[in-house]
C-alpha cells in the first residue's frame, strides 16, 4: 500500500529527505515539515520551544492527510527521555491524526529485533548530549559499550560530515567483541555505507534513518 509520509526534520537537515525516499522505493516522495532550531547543539533546556516549533511547523501539512508521520530529530527524541519523547510522538499524533514513528523508538525498536542488549554508537554529539543518548538506552536496558562522536557543537560543522568520514569512524571505533553498531543522528549521511559497514563488520549495522524506514515500513498505515 503506498502511503504519504510526512517527514518531520530541523531545519538543519539537509540528509534525511533523500535517504528516507530512498529507503521508501515505490511510495510517494515523502511530505518534509521543517522544524527552527538554533544552530548550535540542542540541549534539553531547548525541547519545550522545539516541541511547541515542531507542531506549528506540521500545520500546513494536515491537509493533506498523511498517512504516516515520521518525526526526524534523533536528538530532540532522546534528549529528554523516554517519556518525553512518548509526548511528543502523542502531541504529534493528536496534530497530523496519523500513526508516528519516531526515530528514537525505531533505533531501540531495532536492535531489540535484533535481540541485542549491548551496541556500539557512532555519533556526532558534544559530551553532554552523548550523555543523555546513553542513559536513553539504558533507560531500555541495552548497554553502551562504546561510543564515538565528532563532537559536532554546531549545525555548519555537522552539515560537513560525509559518508565517508563516518565509515572511517565506524570502523575505527567497533571493538572485535561488538554486538552491533549504530550511527544515531538523522544528519549522518549513511545510505550508501550501511552495506559496505554490515559486510565488513559481520554485526548488524543501522543508522537512524534507516531504523526509521524500517519501523514505519512495520507501522499501520491507519491512525
């Protein structure tokens, strides 16, 4: 069945569109709701004014009646926790009257389909941030064993990143023992480096974006 998707991103994000439509082939291009933010890291202190953004900024898109809602920001979903971010995916929901996946969700949705409770994180956040991702985890009972970051401390440096610079750091950050990797934040460009890194690695291998696609690939199409 195909389905219109509404893509809920920051403005900042200039990866998650292309990669989303990719991973979606045969359903229309999906709807992209962009959501102000400042352009340094976002902090918790930011996510009330970020939510509240967020929800204005999928106004226009009700009309068109989506039929799935994907809310992007890997960081503004953790950050606060898993009832924050439980929240926001209901005001979300409550606004576009569709079913929400958030990316959060997905990345614990699919390395616990994977049966995992160990990973490897790749990621570009500064300490503090890097801080809230692994309690969010841990919330879910699924351990960091180590974590890598660019430590990205604005929007323009994270805009830099190719994929080819989080294939090094993957690589150079995975220990022999890991379980499994994933490369959180939906700005990452990984489309393309997902199957060299599975191939190479022998573990299982997601990136948010992908995680997204899969967990909204699994989501029913009705509110």
């Amino acid at each position: 069945m195909t389905r219109k998707a509404l893509l809920v991103v920051p403005i900042n994000n200039t990866t998650m569109e292309p990669e989303i439509n990719a991973w979606r082939p045969g359903e229309p291009p999906v709807m992209v709701a962009k959501v102000p933010r400042p352009p340094r890291t976002l902090l918790e202190e930011d996510l009330p004014a970020y939510g509240d953004s967020t929800i204005r900024s999928v106004e226009p898109f009700v009309a068109s009646e989506p039929s799935i809602t994907l809310y992007g920001c890997t960081a503004a979903g953790f950050i606060g926790g898993p009832r924050r971010n439980a929240e926001m995916v209901e005001r979300l929901k409550a606004a576009t009257h569709a079913p929400v996946v958030s990316t959060a969700g997905a990345m614990v949705d699919v390395i616990r389909r994977e049966g995992l409770r160990k990973v490897t994180i790749v990621s570009p956040y500064v300490r503090v941030v890097n801080g809230c991702l692994k309690n969010y985890f841990a919330a879910y009972d699924i351990e960091v064993d180590n974590l890598a970051s660019f430590e990205c401390a604005t929007t323009e440096h994270l805009g830099r990143i190719t994929q080819e610079n989080v294939f090094d750091l993957a690589m150079r950050t995975v220990k022999h023992d890991a379980q499994a990797l994933f490369i959180a934040c939906s700005q990452l460009p990984t489309y393309d480096i997902l199957p060299r890194l599975r191939d190479e690695l022998k573990i299982p291998v997601w990136s948010s974006i992908a995680a997204t696609a899969s967990i909204a690939e699994q989501t029913s199409g009705s509110p």
